[in-house]
C-alpha cells in the first residue's frame, strides 16, 4: 500500500499506526519462508528486523541533519 505524503503532520499519524499495522499483517506468519532476497533474507521476521535497523540509520541521518542545519542557524 502506498500513502502519499505532502507533510510531516499528514506523516507523524502514519508513523504511529505502522508497528500496529505490521503486528496486524504479520503477526502470525514471521516465520513464513520464500524465496531468498538479495541479501539472503527468507523469512518476513527477518526482513522485518532489517527493515527496523535500516529505519534507525534513517533516523539517525536525520537527526543529523536537523542538528547541522540548527548550529548553521545560529550561526547567522
């Protein structure tokens, strides 16, 4: 399902329903195998812990940013 998203308040409550969406979805199937990603993956569980970590560095780029962009600011 794809949402588009023009805003960080159309984004936020977006957000905070996923990990209810993903337990909903996926709850009783993580150990469901198929076919092997690229990356060796085979089962949903699996995909879901590498999508979580890759979410998290995500974060961590843009909490970067943010603060980058606040020290440019008050530097003006």
């Amino acid at each position: 399902m794809r949402v588009r998203v023009n805003t960080i308040t159309q984004l936020i409550p977006l957000l905070r329903q996923q990990p209810h969406v993903i337990q909903e979805l996926y709850q009783d199937r993580l150990e469901e195998e198929f076919a092997p990603t690229e990356m060796g993956m085979h089962t949903i569980e699996q995909v879901l812990i590498r999508t979580i970590l890759h979410e998290g560095l995500h974060m961590g780029a843009i909490q970067a940013l943010i603060r980058q962009l606040r020290s440019g600011a008050d530097q003006d």
